[in-house]
C-alpha cells in the first residue's frame, strides 16, 4: 500500500502551556491542494509551519511518504513556503529574487537565469525580470513569490495566507494562477486562510480548525451543505442554526420542538438521539425561501424584514422571528424585484424537508 505524500500522526504543538494544535491527525495525498482553514488563532498557521519543519511537534509524528520528519530541519525539505508577507529580498530585482533557491541548490549561473525567466514568463512577468521589488505591484510581487517557490520544482508547495495583502480583483485573479499552475504541474499544494471563497474556490477537499482541532475534512460542497458541528455552520456560509429539544427520535427522523416550533428533520448519518436532549439543524439560507403567504406544506416560520444586504445580483435578507431569532434568506435580485415585501406585516421563511440538516447537540 502506497503511503500518503503527508500524515499527521495524532500530532501536538505546545508552546509552555498554550496548545495550539491538540491531536491532530489527517493525510494529504500526491497531487492534491489542500486548504487549512479556520479564525485566527485556530492553529492552522502553526500546522503548516510543523509541515515546513519550522516548528517541531511536541508530541505525534509528521511524516512524509512514510518518513518521520519531527527533526529534519526545514532547508532538508522539499516544502517551500510562499508567506503571507512575501519575503522577497528587496536587494534583489525580480530574477535575481526568482534565482535565488536555486543558486542555493549549487544551479550554474547560465542555468539559473534560464529557469528563472522561464518561470517569469509562465507568471506573465517577464517584461519585470530586472525592475526592483519595490517597483512592482502587489500583484507582480505576488508572482515573483509563487516563482521563486515553483522554479526549485517542489513536490510540495506551502502558501500561508498569500492573498490576504491584494485587493478583491487581484485576489480573484490569483486564485485562478493557482488553480492553473497546480492542475498543470501536479504539485501539492497545501494553502492556509481564513478565507471561505479563497478556500471553496481552489481546494480538493478543505481541513476546518477551531482552538486547536481538526472540526471538519471535506470537499468545499460536503462542507457547505452538510456541516458536521455548530462551529462549522456558524463559520462557513449563512446557515440557519434552529436549536430546540428533541419529543419524537426514530431511527432516520427527529423532532424538534423550540421556540420557533416544531420541526422534523431526517439524522443522515447522526445515531438517534433521546427524547429531551438538545438538538439542532441547519437551513442554509440559499435554500430557504421566502413568500408573504404561509405555505401549505413544509416547514415555516412568521418572521418580520429587517435589512437586506445587496451584492451585486445576490441579496441577503435578514428577518426576525417572533422570538427574536435572526434569520437570513439569500436569493437573486431579480427573484426578490417580483416580491412586495416591505408592506408584508409577516414573512414566512420555509424550506423543503430535505434542505435542512440535523447537526446534533454540539
């Protein structure tokens, strides 16, 4: 059996008594781009840098193709990292910057500037190849960062929030580079961000962190429709969390009673739970819909508009409930121009019964 590219083996980081990753344990295969994600603070910076060997694990092992690399030290990996503030040296212009990894590979001279232009010119900056760092765009820098990681021809390239500095139409277009690049060359790319659309955007399957742990290991779509926690729906997306107690569990269907009524909702894959204990589900708001009649089937409830948020040719709405409850509708402009809804008295928020997702007591 072909072992993974990347394990981590039930893998601790401490630092004196803080613990900023807490048993972590999950594989990255060959060919992959993987993407770590999570609030600040949630660990996800700190498992990249164990991957790159710039922090050793405390405890558990990080292994790649089946080697145990807890002490190799970082310029014995094959892991480069492109940072989130670049580090491009600012003495050197961008070919020089470009050649530098391979100048330290013992690359000649003629050799270097050969793979270093090419790389330029793969990264639609080559006509930048002599200008000053500080001369460029963000943008360019960008690319000169992502070349300089990619001419070494790494099996793993490491990105820890490399976006983050460019504005939302540079960002958009670099996700595209990225994806491009990674499909072409079939190296793995492991990116870290805070970031849902960066994410969803590029990644195979995403790794969700909270205080340290592993929340949730999916595709972008088996996240977004079917969190496994409250942390996860409360992080991605806009998700209708309904929370109440359990009067009615069968092997395949709950009911739920609270505050905004009751409901029932299939268990999927989640054990039955006991009559009384907590429960709660989720109803993304792109799947509920809205009307100024109460529907005659599904589930609905009374709700009054507070605001809506316009962007572009989607809208959210945000209601509220009878019992103060905020929900959210997203839906197209065009679908909420046929509507009259600020003279409605009463919105009604409904669903179908196999748009929401039961989510447990967490």
């Amino acid at each position: 059996m072909v072992a993974p590219l990347v394990e981590f083996r039930s893998v601790v980081k401490r630092f004196d008594d803080f613990v900023a990753v807490e048993r972590v344990n999950f594989t990255i295969e060959a060919g992959e781009f993987v993407a770590i994600m999570g609030p600040s603070g949630c660990g996800k910076t700190t498992t990249l840098r164990m991957l790159a060997g710039l922090e050793a694990p405390s405890e558990g092992e990080v292994l790649m193709e089946g080697r145990v690399m807890n002490d190799v030290p970082a310029h014995e990996r094959d892991t480069p990292l492109v940072w989130q503030s670049l580090a491009l040296f600012p003495f050197l212009n961008a070919r020089e910057n470009v050649e530098f990894g391979l100048q330290m590979r013992g690359v000649e001279a003629a050799e270097r500037r050969r793979r270093a232009l090419e790389w330029l010119d793969r990264m639609e900056i080559a006509e930048f190849a002599e200008r000053d760092i500080a001369s460029l765009s963000g943008g360019q820098k960008q690319r000169v960062a992502l070349a300089r990681s990619l001419v070494i021809e790494p099996r793993i390239l490491l990105l820890d929030e490399p976006l983050s500095a460019l504005d939302a139409n540079l960002v958009i277009r670099m996700q595209s580079v990225l994806t491009k690049l990674q499909r072409e060359l079939g190296i793995t790319f492991v990116y870290v961000t805070h970031s849902q659309s960066e994410a969803f955007a590029m990644a195979d399957r995403v790794v969700i962190m909270s205080r340290g742990h592993i929340a949730q290991i999916g595709s972008p779509k088996d996240i977004y429709r079917a969190p496994a926690n409250r942390f996860v729906a409360e992080f991605v997306g806009r998700n209708n969390i309904i929370t109440g107690t359990v009067s009615k569990a069968t092997a395949k269907a709950v009911t739920i009673d609270g505050s905004l009524g009751s409901f029932t909702v299939d268990l999927g894959q989640h054990e039955k739970p006991q009559k009384g204990d907590t429960a709660r589900f989720v109803v993304a708001a792109d799947l509920a819909q809205i009307s100024t009649a109460k529907p005659r089937r599904g589930s609905a409830i009374a709700c009054s508009l507070i605001s809506e948020e316009f962007i572009g040719s989607v809208v959210t709405l945000f209601l509220e409930a009878e019992d103060g409850s905020e929900l959210k509708v997203q839906l197209q402009e065009r679908e909420l121009s046929k509507m009259d809804l600020k003279s409605a008295a009463t919105i009604y928020l409904s669903w179908a019964s196999d748009q929401a997702h039961y989510i447990g007591a967490d």
